[in-house]
C-alpha cells in the first residue's frame, strides 16, 4: 500500500468518523470559494506545520492577501496560518 493511498484512507476514515463522508463533494462549490465550518479542535489544527506538510502546501487552504498572511480553509472554520497543519491535510498536486 502506498503513502498516498494509506493517506486517503485515513482521511476517509476520519470523515466517516465525523459523517462527513461526503464532505469533498461540500468543498467543491461551484461559487467562489467559501472557507470550512469544522472546529478547528475537531480537525485537531495546529499554528504549526508538522514536519513538511502545512496549510500553505495543502488543496484545502485560501490564502490570504500576501505568501504569509492568514488565509482561510475549504474545510476548517476559522483564521489559517500558511503555516499552521491539521489531520485533514491534502497535499497540493502538481
Ligand atoms: S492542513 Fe487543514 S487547516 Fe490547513 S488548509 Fe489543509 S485542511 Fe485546512
């Protein structure tokens, strides 16, 4: 099993957990972007990148007006730090 994939399962299974399994089908609006309404305490976020993952580098993340200014999350309720991590981290592709 790869990283990618052992990842993916996680993640489903954290959303399931939460019944919000079909969450990435919420995220994707088809209006401009709207930030998230998960608790920043149930996605257990951090203000901090853990290892090389951060909000900054994850699908998920709005960024703000400048590279280090607090931005917003497709998921996550609330002020993102570019550098800040959470267990719903999606790396970007590409
Ligand atoms: S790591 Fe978590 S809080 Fe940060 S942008 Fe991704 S989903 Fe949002």
């Amino acid at each position: 099993m790869s990283l990618k994939s052992s990842s993916t399962t996680r993640r489903t299974v954290i959303l399931s957990a939460a019944g919000l399994s079909t969450l990435p089908f919420l995220v994707q609006p088809k209006r401009a972007e709207a930030a998230g309404a998960m608790a920043q305490s149930v996605a257990k976020y951090q203000a901090m990148p853990k290892g090389n993952a951060q909000c900054s580098k994850c699908n998920y993340f709005l960024p703000g007006a400048t590279p280090t200014a607090t931005g917003q999350c497709k998921v996550v309720a609330g002020a993102i730090s570019p550098n800040g991590w959470c267990q719903m981290f999606a790396a970007k592709h590409g």
